[in-house]
C-alpha cells in the first residue's frame, strides 16, 4: 500500500507540475498582473501557488489513505511534544542540582589549593605560626575608655608574636595586621556593655622572618562554663566492667565527651585537667565491691569561664540495687 501511495504521488507530482509551469508562462505572456505586480512577477507567483497546491494534495493523500501517517500527526506529534515539556521540567531539579554540585567542587578545589600552598609554605620555610592558631587571649572588662583598652592590647599582642616571629629584629613593630571593620564590629558589641574575651588568630599560616601577620580578632562573652561541684558527663557501668581495662577505657571516652560538652557550652579550652587522686579511689572501690552497677561522674573541681583550664576529678558510684 505505502509503494503504490509513493509512485502515486510521484505521478501526481508529475502531472501537476508541468501544469503549473505552463500556466505561468501562459499568464507571462498574456501579461496578466495580480495586485498590480508586473506579468513576470506574477507568473512566479502563480507558479509557486501551484507548488504548494501540489504539496497540499500530497499532504492531504496521505492523511486520508494511510492510517500510520494520520496516526503519527495527529497523536505521536502532541504526544511526544507533551513528553518533551515533561522532560524539560523535570531536568530543572537536575539542573540545580547540578549547579550545587559544582559548587561544592569548586570549594573543594579551593580547599585543595589552600592545603597545597600551605605544604609549599611548609617545604620552602619554617612555619612558627599555623593558620587559625590562637596568638593572644585578652579579657576586656566594661570600661569608658574602650579605644585605649584595645590599643593596649594591640600592643601587647604585637610585642608576643614579634617575639615568635622576628625575635632578632629590636627595631620592627605593629607586625599584626587586621582589617578596620574587624574591630569597628568588636568595639560596637563591647560598647554594649558586659564581660568579654577577644581572641586574637592568626588568619594564614606565617614563616619565621615575615614582616607580616596577618590576624582574625573574635570577641566572645565571658561565661561561666562549668561551677565547682557540677557533673559534666556521667555514665553507668555493670558488672561486666569492673576490671581495670574496661575502666580505663571507659574514662578516656568520659573525658571526650566532657570536652565535647564544654566546647559545645563555648569553651575556648582545648584540653582537660584531671586530679591524679580519682585513679586510687576507683582501684580501691574495685577492691571492696563487686557484682553491682556503679556509676563514674566527671565533676569540676572549680569555676571556669570562656578561657580559664577545665579541671575535673572523676568519681565512682555505687548505685543502689
């Protein structure tokens, strides 16, 4: 059926060609005008008119003979345009997704630059100073005269870090370097009143002879961490951990829980002091009980602010059956 439609069609094309041709040099040389074009312009008109009735005809064969034709434009076409619509709105999620994605490998691309320049600064010189490394530590009370508090503290803070990093240059000074609007920000907070810590980091890591430095001010209120007397972590213990092993492995989780706990309450305190005398009390309390639950507590043996040591003492419990 589809050969017969195409040879058809090839005829029909045929015939109706030459039809359209002499028609128009007929109305060429008949001088006919449409639209008062001149003949010639006329008669290409009257030609190209015929061409498209030609492809109309065929268009329209088709449409009425063949099944597959009709079924194609009239319900793949819509079909398959509702589709791509479909498509396209579902690429944009992908899209942003994407775009995210980038992101994120951009940021790492800079981490990685970062960390490669910091190895070349490692290779090529002797690194004093780490980048984030906290260089002074100043508590700045509620005071009248703020400007002469910070100069001072400037000054006390530069003459530290002269000394790590130009410690034979007498003569050099006002090494640390940080942006106006750092300390425009501080100075409005503390202008509010209250008791503060300014910490004072280094913003890049710094070789020993720099000229430079670089810094990071950050102010933080000064407060109460932990009071003498108060259980930072506890933990409850059976009878399958009294022996020294399992003790000992349960305090050192203890005690990383209790720096996790101040550091999540805002202390600036890296490390954890113990008193010594908790070990002796457990291997004594060991001795005299078993087979009970017991409890350990990390308790503070003092008050601690923002910036003050974290000392603790750990004691055993027993807890009654």
């Amino acid at each position: 059926m589809a050969w017969i439609l195409i040879v058809f069609l090839i005829l029909l094309g045929g015939l109706i060609a030459p039809f359209g041709d002499i028609l128009g040099t007929k109305i060429g040389k008949a001088r006919f005008s449409i639209l008062k074009l001149r003949p010639k312009k006329t008669a290409t008109i009257i030609t190209i008119i015929t061409g498209g009735f030609i492809s109309s005809i065929s268009i329209g064969l088709l449409i009425l003979v063949s099944e597959e034709f009709r079924q194609r434009l009239f319900v793949d076409i819509p079909f398959l345009q509702k589709t791509l619509d479909e498509s396209k709105k579902a690429l944009i999620p992908l899209q942003e997704e994407q775009k995210e994605l980038e992101g994120k490998i951009i940021q790492k691309e800079k981490e990685l630059n970062q960390l490669k320049n910091n190895i070349k600064e490692f290779r090529r010189g002797n690194v004093v100073i780490k980048r984030g490394q906290t260089l002074f530590i100043a508590e700045i009370k509620p005071s009248s005269n703020l400007k002469r508090d910070f100069t001072k503290i400037y000054n006390e803070a530069d003459k530290f870090v002269r000394k790590i990093v130009i410690p034979n240059n007498k003569e050099a000074k006002n090494i640390l370097l940080w942006r106006p609007s750092d300390i425009t920000k501080i100075q409005s907070t503390a202008d509010k009143g209250g008791n503060w810590i300014l910490l004072i980091k280094s913003a890049t890591n710094v070789l020993k002879g720099d000229n430079y430095v670089f810094v990071s001010p950050d102010l933080l209120k000064n407060k109460f961490i932990v009071k003498k007397g108060d259980v930072i972590t506890s933990s409850i213990l059976g009878e399958s951990h009294l022996n020294l092993k399992s003790i000992d492995l349960k305090i050192k989780s203890l005690l990383r829980e209790t720096r996790d706990e101040i550091k999540s309450k805002g202390s600036q305190v890296s490390e954890i002091k113990t008193n010594g005398n908790f070990v002796k009390k457990i291997r004594d309390f060991l001795q005299e009980n078993q087979n009970i639950k017991f409890k350990l507590e990390v308790v503070s043996l003092r008050d601690s602010k923002t910036v003050e040591p974290i000392v603790v003492e750990i004691n055993i419990l027993k807890i009654a059956s």
